[in-house]
C-alpha cells in the first residue's frame, strides 16, 4: 500500500507499472491480483475504486458489497466482465481505456499484410527446417495495390493511413462514415460489392454484431479476385472459418493472415491446418506502448470520477434527473428503437442526422434523449457502450453532425413525439415514435402512418405499390419460409399509390429469402431490420 490520499484502489488484474505509479501519487493502492470470487466479496468494500482487465469478474453481488465504491475501471477496451446495469443502479462509475490499443491493432495488420505478401512465416519455417528454396516463395509488392477497409472506425482510420504511406489506393466499405472523413483519410467510399471486385488486399475493421456475424461467406468470397489476401484483426466470427479454409485450399483466395477467432484460445482451429495463412494469437493490443496507454488511460479515468472532474470515456450513464425522469424515462426506448430502424433502412453515407422533440419532451434537457438515439444509431454497427456521457463523443469520432429541433405544441392526438431524420446523398430516411400504454409505438416511417408496437425481434421493411394481392404475396412468402408473421401493418398516402408495408416476424428471412421477396411485382424494396 503506498500514498497519503484517503481514497483507495483496489488493482484486482496486471496492469502496467506507469498506471499503478499514476494512481499511487494520489491514492492508497493494493495490487492483489488472482482474487478468487469469495476473496474479492470479503475486501471489496474496503475500496474507493477497483481495476480490472478481462480476467476478474465485476458481478452485482461484487458491486453490492462495494460501500464506498465509486468507480469501476477497466484496463482496456470490452466491459463484458462488469456488470453495468448493477453499477449504473447504484450510481458506480464504468470507466474503460477505448483508444489506447489503435496504433497497435493497426501496426499489427499492416505487418501481417506485409508478412502475407512476402510469406515472411513460411519462409522463416523453411530456412530454419535447412531449406534454401527462394523460388517458393515469390511474394507481391504492396505499391499500387488496392486495399479494401471493411470499417473505418478507429483502427480502420489507422490503416488507411498507413496504407495511403505504402503507396496503395484505399478503398472503404463503412455506410456510417460520412463522405468528408473518408476524403480527408485519402480514402474513397464504395458499397460492400466493389470493394470485393477491386481489392488486392481487404482488411477487417469492423466489430461483431448480430448483423456481421459470418459476413464474409461464400458468397462474398466468390466476389473476389483470386489473388485476394484477407486479413482479420477484428473479431473472430466475422469470416466464415470454414468457408475461407476451403477457398483458400481451392485457390479461391491467395492467402489470409487471422489474429482473432470465433472461439479462443484456438490452437486447434480449422485455419490452423492451411499453409496459406499466416496466424497470431490475438496480439492486435500486445505491445508495451499500448499496455502503458491503456494503464495510464484508466488511472486518468479513475482519478477524474474520485475528484468529481468530468470523464471522457464513462460507459454507463447517470440517472435522469428526478424532476425530469417521469416525461424522458419512458421515451429512453423510443430514441434508441427508432435510431436503430432509421440506421438499417437509410441507404448510403451517413449524414446529416437531425432528432425532433415535440410536446413535452421539447420542454426538458434532452442530453440523455440524445444520447439513446446516438446509442440506436450505433448500435448494429458498434460494440461501443454508448451512454449520456460518452455519447458525442462517440458522434464526433464517427463525424456525424447532429441537430435537434424542438416544438412544444403537441401533434394531433400524440401528446409526445420523438423522431430521427438520417439523411445522405440518396436522399433520407425518417422515423417518429411515441409511448403507448406503457410501450414503444412506431408512428410513421417516411411519413407513411405505421401505427404499430415493434413487439417482434425483427421487421420487415417493404415498398411497394398498393393493389390487391400485395399483402397476400408476401404472406405466402413467409409461409414458405416457415417465417412466422406476429403483425402486419400498411402505411399509403392514396389507394394504388407507393405505400410501405410493415411486417413483424420471429425469425429472420435470409439474404436470399429477401431477394425472392423482391422479386414479387410491384415490391421495389424489401429491408430487414434487427430490433
């Protein structure tokens, strides 16, 4: 135990000796790490504050039992081992370390890809075995090839820089990066299709939701040139590991370089079995430079929480204030559902994005209303825990410009009303909702009157024009795909005229299954959103 402050800190995991030497100018510090579960309870409420990395569990009975707890801080980036609604119920701080790992997890894919390119492991292997057969391993030089980012968050940002120093053209698939960021990466926006066709090399960066689980598969690696190099920092899951096993086996693709995996530790994954690919460990954030960021990021966080000083990288959000909690609190569920619908129907680059308050809601502070739309927003593209406190800065990392606009006259009938305009250069997407006893209530899409509870795990989106057997058509759909349909609802300006039909299902139609679906006449577009 060392310094004279009164506050103490509890280091339950390893962290970087410049971290515990930050915290140890202010605070009392004991460094126990390998706590088992019971050993943490019984000293827990001694501490001011605890640190963690991934090993140590923060469960609800360990943030019970922490009396004088007033933050949790988390040496790196995942916050899956504290349990943040337990925290946020007793008004403990999360904290964690977003930023301090970038350089490194971009470092560690450009020098796979250079190590891809060139066979560096291959040939290293060969020598050391005392072979000498410089023949076998021709590599391709990195000038003048294309590089393919699937994301361009912080890490992908990274390497597009490095990329753009190693004289290669940077393409970019991120439909939530503005225009002007990627130009001023250097970096050229395209769909999901053309970066396929066009890259030499294609780089993983984004993370792993719902909606990029297994997002390259076959059908993406039959896009491809066959002397496409892939390389996965990201996340395990994201790449099919057995479909890329057999592209690269059958000359599909040219070689993939993997440091992350769908199940870890992986010594006896798939990929391990091919000589094309080059493998890691899960080192993306392994190195000296970004342990001591990260260490020195945290105690910075946690200081800040025990001086009462404003946080950068808070991941759990205050309460709403009790004078404002009984209007906002309800309407918390409406902001994140319609900025999660308005992020998967908007088609392009993320824009302006603009948030209506009307009634009462226009009358309050909407930071925290602001923050859940952000938080829907993000949410099918980011892992990030976006709360009121992080939440613009969140918006500002991404260049998303955002404004509000209030009106405390009520709408007809509707005596709150909450919506999200997104706009891009194809035009823009609008989404309105209220509360309606006591549950989230879809009140238009596109100015097209839904009127309808998004109680189902998934909806289908169709445009279409109105005439008898639209609804029908796709009913059988459904019932041949064995998608079972829990609601239904038609939004249209004049009969026959374009109309927007809403149908809640309990299991989701595949990409396939979508097509057929717009394949049907008259159906101009069919869009699965995941709630």
């Amino acid at each position: 135990m060392s310094g004279n402050a009164a506050w103490r800190v509890l280091i339950a995991d390893p962290v970087a000796r410049e971290g515990v030497e930050a915290l140890q100018a202010d605070t009392q510090v004991d460094v126990r790490t390998g706590l088992a579960p019971d050993e943490l309870l019984s000293i827990i409420g001694e501490y001011d504050a605890l640190v963690v990395r991934s090993e140590t569990r923060v469960t609800a009975d360990v943030i019970a039992g922490g009396r004088r707890l007033q933050v949790v801080g988390r040496a790196g980036v995942g916050v899956d081992n504290i349990d943040i609604p337990a925290a946020t119920d007793r008004g403990i701080v999360v904290v964690n370390a977003p930023t301090g790992n970038t350089v490194s997890a971009a470092e560690h894919t450009i020098g796979l890809m250079l190590a891809l390119a060139r066979h560096i492991p291959q040939a290293h292997a060969s020598l050391k075995a005392g072979e000498w057969k410089r023949g076998k391993f021709v590599g391709v030089e990195l000038r003048g090839k294309v590089l393919g980012l699937i994301g361009l968050g912080q890490v992908g940002s990274e390497v597009a820089r490095r990329g753009r120093g190693l004289e290669m053209r940077v393409v970019a698939h991120d439909p939530f990066v503005p225009e002007d960021r990627a130009r001023a990466l250097g970096v050229t926006l395209v769909d999901l299709a053309t970066l396929l066709h066009e890259s030499d090399f294609i780089a993983l960066h984004t993370t792993l939701t719902q909606g990029t689980r297994g997002l390259i598969g076959d059908e993406e690696i039959a896009q491809m040139k066959p002397t496409v190099r892939i390389i996965n920092t990201a996340r395990g899951g994201i790449i099919d590991e057995e479909t890329l096993y057999r592209a690269l086996e059958d000359g599909r693709v040219a070689g993939a370089a993997v440091d992350v995996f769908s199940k870890e530790p992986a010594t006896d994954n798939v990929l391990m079995k091919s000589d094309k690919v080059v493998v890691t460990p899960h080192l993306g954030a392994s190195t000296a430079e970004a342990q001591e960021r990260v260490a020195l990021d945290v105690a910075e966080q946690v200081l800040a929480v025990l001086r009462g000083e404003p946080v950068r990288y808070a991941v759990n959000a205050p309460l709403v204030a009790p004078e404002a909690a009984a209007v906002l609190g309800p309407y918390l569920d409406v902001a994140t559902t319609v900025g999660m619908i308005a992020t998967q129907l908007q088609d392009g680059q993320l824009g302006d994005i603009e948030i209506e308050y009307t009634g009462e809601l226009a009358q309050h502070d909407t930071t925290v209303l602001r923050a859940a739309v952000i938080r829907g927003l993000m949410r099918p593209i980011s892992e990030e825990n976006i709360t009121v406190v992080n939440a613009d800065l969140v918006a500002e990392r991404r260049g998303l410009r955002i404004a509000e606009r209030r009106d405390p006259s009520a709408p007809d009938g509707i005596p709150n009303l909450l919506a999200v305009t997104v706009r891009t250069r194809g035009g823009q997407t609008r989404i309105s909702g209220t509360i309606e006893r006591g549950q989230v209530h879809l009140v238009d899409i596109n100015e097209l009157l839904v009127d309808m509870t998004p109680d189902a795990p998934y909806l289908l989106v169709c445009d279409n024009q109105d005439r008898p057997g639209m609804i029908a058509g796709v009913g059988s759909k459904m019932q041949e795909f064995d998608i079972n349909i829990s609601s239904m609802k038609v939004g249209r300006r004049e009969p026959r005229g374009r109309a927007l039909m809403v149908l809640g299902l309990d299991e989701a139609p595949t990409e396939e299954q979508l097509r057929e679906v717009e394949a049907i006449p008259d159906i101009y577009s069919a869009r699965l959103v995941r709630l």
